[in-house]
C-alpha cells in the first residue's frame, strides 16, 4: 500500500520504546521468572471461563491459582469441574486479600471490566481483560497511563490479531498482489445471548461484543482508523433472558459502521444481535466469510470467522480470476488463547502482536459510532496503535 512504513522502519521506531516497556514492566515481579510460573487469577467464572480456563491449564509456566465470582457457586463449580486446586472468592477485594498472583483476567459483564481492571492494577496485578477494557476511551487510555507508571502491562481482547490467517492477509495485502486497496467489509451477527441481560444493559450492545472482532481485524490490515460514521439502532426492544426474564433493550442490536484509513480506503462493519446463522456460536463448519478485501487487482476473503479462522480465498489477476483456498491451517490459533499468549510472552521477555494500544483505538471506534449516531456526524479519532502489525 503506498506511503506504508516498512517493516525495518518500524521496528526501529519501536523497539527501543518497546525494549524499556518491557523491561520496566518486568522490575519488581523477578520472583515469576525464577520460579517458572506466572500466578494468574480469574475473575468472572461464567461461560467465557469455561473456554479460557483449559486453555490456561494447557501452560507449562502459567498457574491459576484463585477463582472468583459474585455467584460464588460458579467459582466452586470451576474448580471442581476442571480440578484447577486454586482458591476460591466472593469477590474482587477478598482476592487480592487472599493467594498472591501475578496476573488478573478479567471475565465478567462488560459494564465493570473498567472498575475491577483498576482496583487490580492498584495493587499492583498485571491485567489481560476481556473486551472491553473500560466503559469509554478516556477512561481505557487512564487505566494504561496508570498500569505504566506502575510498570505494570495491561491487555485486552479480542486476539484476531494471532491467527495465522490474519498474518496471511496482512503479508497479502503488504505485498501489492491485490493491487490498490480501496473498500473492506466485516460483518459478525447472530440473534442474541439469552444467558444474561448485560448485552443489552447501557454498556452492553452488538459493538462491544460482536463488532469489536471485526474492527480489530480491519484495522489491523488496513492500518489506525482516521475517522468513524455510524448507523445504529434496536430492532428488537425487549428480551427475555435467562437471569432477568423480559427486559427492556437499551443498547444498540443493529449496527454498520463506516471507517477511513489512510489512503482514502474505506472499510464498513455491520454487526447485531438479530442476524439468523445456521452454525450460531459453533463457527467450526462456518463456510461463509466474514472479512473482505477489495483491491484492484484482486479480491481476498476470510473463511469462517476472524476469531474461528478456517482459511483464505482469493481470486486475482494472478490468479487469472481463478479462486484459491490457501491459508487453512489453523496453526493452534483459538480466540481464547490471549491471557495465555500474553502471558508466556511476559515470562519469555518477549513482546506479542496483541497490542493494547490497538485495543483502545477498538474502544475509541466504538465510543465514536455511538457519537455519530446521536450526532449525525462523521467522528474524527485521535487513538493510534504500531502499525503494521505484521512483518511482510
């Protein structure tokens, strides 16, 4: 893509702010790399955990070591279900009272990821957060100055940025096989969770749940969104969900968004909670794609699901307009592998391409399409992140 930095470039841009980040954010924890094990907590033992929780214990130098949750029933049956051994609270205050650790994940309804990543970072806990990190820009951009001055490192999800698919795109994109890029599309929708009442809560909503993926993925190939405008609204205004009954909707169900990036590319997100899809959550089979990339030579697009990635089709003039499926091997990518990724990456002295600068400027589009809608405005961004994520 023109007037793209390169890779030589960029690192060396960055990597000697990132070399001090890191080194900083290691002071004062040296007794995790001498004992080979970092000490995470979980916190929110709902369904998420039960994906995240296996894949943590699939870690040789990763240690759960307290569950917590409100319902103190759900950290018991965590426990026992996957025979974790790890201590059990009622609450965020009685845990970093209790068993020390290292790293907090945070698991719970959206609308307190912000305040229970704080308290955590007070005491002085590295974060990896679930999406969001916070309720606002603002409030996401004072949790990382807080966590530096710390020297702490803060994460947050989602981490379509690891799969393999993405770097092929991406080194794809990079290598000028599609020609001048132009226009992207994203689209991530199903009917709606029944299991809680938070989705559709203030705070809640299809952006932060479902379109986050796509806005990831798309500005991680595309580059740092300039400017947002948006659509939204609630076409279905009342729910019945498992731990409320009938409730009334507050938050966007529908949503399509329009970003600029550099070079006048234009990409459009749609996402909501009242899209039929025959596979629902279960994306193994998912044939359709779900992120497209138009350029003038050349049409690419991802299989399945930014976070459950089954392969890349292109047709192109190389090609002779001919499709091919490449890319298939998930290389051991899961959506719920970046607490662990993180993680070892701390242990290791290395830095990942989860980026949580990335993930604020997520949140910042977010905030801004919710601006527009009131608005009717095109919304101007302010957020960055180091970009290209991917070497070509």
């Amino acid at each position: 893509m023109a007037n793209q930095i390169t890779r030589q470039e960029f690192l060396t841009k960055t990597a000697m702010a990132s070399a001090a980040l890191l080194v900083s954010s290691l002071e004062g924890w040296a007794n995790v790399t001498e004992n080979k094990k970092l000490k995470v907590a979980i916190i929110g033992c709902g369904s998420v955990s039960g994906s995240y929780i296996p894949k943590l214990l699939t870690s040789d130098v990763i240690q759960i070591v307290s569950l917590c949750d409100i319902k103190y029933d759900r950290a018991l049956e965590r426990n026992k279900t996957f025979k974790v051994n790890a201590k059990t609270y009622h609450n965020i205050d009685e845990m970093l009272k209790g068993e020390p650790f290292d790293m907090m994940i945070t698991l719970t309804d959206m609308q307190v990821h912000e305040g229970l990543n704080r308290k955590a970072i007070m005491a002085g806990k590295h974060v990896w957060s679930e999406k969001p990190m916070a309720n606002s820009y603002k409030a996401g951009k004072e949790l990382l100055d807080l966590a530096r001055s710390k020297k702490l490192r803060l994460w947050g999800a989602p981490a379509v940025v690891n799969s393999p698919q993405f770097e092929f795109m991406s080194k794809k994109i990079q290598s000028g096989e599609l020609g001048k890029i132009s226009s992207a599309h994203g689209q991530y929708g199903h009917t709606g969770p029944t299991w809680s009442a938070f989705f559709y809560e203030k705070g809640g909503g299809s952006m932060p749940d479902l379109g986050v993926y796509n806005m990831a993925s798309l500005t991680g190939l595309l580059g740092p969104a300039k400017s947002v405008m948006a659509m939204l609204s609630i076409v279905t205004p009342e729910r019945t969900v498992d731990d409320k009954g009938k409730i009334k909707v507050e938050a966007e169900d529908n949503a399509h968004l329009l970003l600029e990036h550099d070079n006048n590319v234009i990409s459009h997100v749609m996402c909501g909670f009242n899209f039929y899809d025959r596979f629902g959550h279960q994306a193994k089979d998912q044939r359709l794609h779900s992120i497209q990339i138009y350029g003038s030579e050349g049409n690419m697009r991802l299989i399945g699901y930014d976070w459950e990635t089954n392969g890349v089709a292109i047709d192109s003039v190389k090609t002779n307009g001919e499709e091919q499926l490449l890319c298939t091997d998930k290389g051991g990518y899961e959506w719920r592998e970046g607490a662990k990724v993180v993680g070892e990456s701390m242990l290791k002295g290395i830095e990942p391409r989860i980026n949580v600068e990335h993930a604020l400027h997520v949140l910042e589009i977010i905030e801004a399409a919710r601006k527009s809608q009131e608005t009717g405005t095109r919304i101007k961004l302010k957020s960055k992140f180091p970009w290209p994520m991917v070497g070509s």
